[in-house]
C-alpha cells in the first residue's frame, strides 16, 4: 500500500490499520508483525507490503499526515476467502439396484460464497444448496438425492466449485458401483441351422456382480452328447449338427442378487434345405414366385380374350352379300336350271359387269 503527498514540511507519514493500530510511522515499525514490512520511506512517500494475506486483515487502512490539522487518506483493503477443494460424501460403495442414495459436496472457506454445482457424466443435474456462516468465511454444501438402478452403475458424478478467487473450478468427482441381478440373452451363429454345419450358441448375461459361472443344458437335463456339443466358458458349440440337437437348450447364470436364464429352440433342417441366410426375408427368392406367375397369366388371359370381342364386333359390322351381273336375277328362279339359264343369259352384257355391295 502507498501513501504519497506532494507538499510537505518535513513532517513524517504514517500507515494504521484497521483497528487503528499504528503500523509504520516514517521508517520505524511500531507493530510487531513479521509480514509487514517496509518498500519506501521519505518526506514524499510511505510504501509498505503485508504478507500471507489473511481475512483478518481486510477493512480500512490509514494514511496520516500530522500537519496542523491532521491530513488523511484511507483505503479499504477487500480480502477473498480461497473455497477449500470440494469433498463428496455419504455415499458407501457399493449399493444396491434400488437404493436411494443422497451424495454430499462440502466445501469450506470461501469469502463470498462459493457456488456449488453437480454433473451426471457430462449433463447437469440439480442438487440442494446450503450456505452457513463461519465467522468471516462461509461452508457451503450442496446435496444431490438419487434412486440408483442398473443404468446408474459405472456413471461419475462430479462436484463443481466455482469462486471468483480461483482461475478454474475445483472438481471431484465419485463414480458409482451399483451391484444388480443378472439378466441372460442367448445369441445363435445361424439364422437356418442345416445338417452338418458347425453351430455356436453364446450366453450373453449382464450384472453386478458378473454372473458367473454359466451352466448349459438341453430339455431340462445334460448335455447329451459332449463330443460334439463343446462348452467353454460361456460358449456351446455343436462342431455337425444333426436332426438328434433338436431341442431347448438352457443357459443359466448367478450373483448374490439371483439368478436368471435364457433359452433357444433349435430346429436343425435337412442339408438341401434353401439357406442358409442371414435374412430370412431372401428364403423365398430360391423357389418360383406362384403368385407373381399366377397374376401374369390373369393378365394375358384377360387381354386374349379382350382382342376376341373387338375382332368379332369387327367383323360383324362389315359382314355382307356380292352379287355380279352373271347371277342377276338367279336368286328369282323356281329351280337351279332356269337359275342356270338365266345367269348365262346375261354373259352378253359382260362388258358392263360391276359389282355390288349390300
């Protein structure tokens, strides 16, 4: 801190301190108190530095000058209470699927108070605030209340200080162990199991603990035939199929929490069987395709008969009788002679023969 004047009457400067305690007057210390010390001390200017800055030393410090009257100045010295590094408690590793759970940040120290904030992995959650006064600091402390499933197993929740005397927040953060009862899902290598295929089954089972270990079975009893069906670990393999593993196999697994198990229906089908595939979508594109075949027929059928109908509607409207010259007068006669004769007797106009349309 510095005290300067521009006039003066060789009549010495003096800093005190908040409870008016003289603490240099020129260059001679009057209070005993190692982290103050002496920077400049003439007519014109009275320095001086306070070390390892307490909470204790903030309010209004003065600068005197003993002219008649007394001159002063005063400034206020505002010390910042630095929050101690968060702690997280009152939660006991591990819990069960089903607790409910309450985590605890405490923080302590901080002048003004600090602020405390809470992340679920990398989302923000609430918690509840609490700020008591310590004196000239403040604690603070912010709880965060949590019914805990299986999807909380694993999941950091981190406690976030934030204060205006510190460059960066102070984090902590506890990971939760969340121990549940397993849960089994049987996953099979072939969508269309054939004769003499190679064939594998695997138990895929979650929990906490892992449910170990996995037990394997066929219609309610063992294995029947342990030179083809290999079991390791939480695989079954069955090296040639055939129509005998026909059948429910059963995959069986526990913790401390219980026990659960899965099962899958195998149905071996004969070597020429289509497949095998991994969409069962695709087995009808290896046989004819009896309805597309049946509607193509409809459709030809349907025009062959359209194209009968105007062709005899066509012929119909053009239908009709030719009668030339040469038969003029034929269609009259009372018999086929005189119809003869009649005919031939009209070969002399031949040149005029025409013909006519009714």
């Amino acid at each position: 801190m510095t005290c300067r004047v521009e006039f003066n009457d060789n009549t010495s400067l003096q800093w005190s301190n908040p409870a008016q305690q003289t603490l240099f007057f020129g260059d001679k210390k009057a209070l005993r108190d190692n982290r103050i010390e002496l920077v400049v001390a003439s007519w014109q200017e009275l320095t001086i530095t306070i070390h390892d800055v307490s909470l204790s030393d903030e309010g209004q410090y003065t600068c005197s000058l003993f002219t008649m009257p007394v001159k002063t100045t005063r400034a206020f010295l505002t010390v910042l209470g630095v929050p101690e590094r968060p702690e997280i408690t009152g939660f006991t590793k591990p819990a069960m699927e089903g607790d409910m759970i309450t985590l605890t940040c405490t923080t302590s120290g901080s002048k003004p108070a600090a602020s405390i904030r809470w992340f679920r992995n990398d989302k923000e959650v609430q918690g509840v605030l609490q700020v008591n006064s310590t004196g000239r600091s403040f604690s603070v402390r912010s709880g965060l209340q949590l019914h805990v499933d299986r999807q909380d197993d694993g999941v950091a929740y981190t406690c976030s200080v934030e204060h205006v005397a510190l460059g960066s927040p102070y984090l902590t953060t506890e990971v939760l162990e969340v121990h549940y009862a397993p849960q089994l899902e049987i996953i099979h290598s072939l969508i269309i199991p054939q004769e003499g295929q190679y064939f594998k089954l695997e138990c895929m089972s979650i929990g906490n603990p892992i449910p170990e270990p996995v037990l394997w079975s066929k219609d309610g009893g063992e294995l029947p035939d342990m030179d083809r069906m290999i079991v390791e670990g939480r695989e079954l393999t069955i090296t040639t199929l055939n129509k005998t593993d026909n059948g429910t196999y059963r995959c069986e697994a526990s913790n401390h929490l219980g026990t659960s198990s899965a099962e899958y229906i195998l149905f071996v089908y004969a070597r020429d069987f289509p497949g095998p595939t991994s969409d069962p979508s695709a087995l009808g594109q290896h046989g004819p395709d009896h309805a597309l075949i049946g509607g193509v027929v409809a459709v030809v059928v349907f025009i062959t008969l359209c194209l009968i109908i105007v062709l005899g509607r066509y012929l119909a409207r053009h239908k009709g009788t030719y009668l030339t010259h040469e038969a003029k007068g034929a269609e009259d006669a009372p018999d086929a002679d005189t119809a003869i004769i009649n005919a031939e007797g009209n070969h002399v106009h031949a040149e005029e023969k025409k013909e006519y349309f009714i």
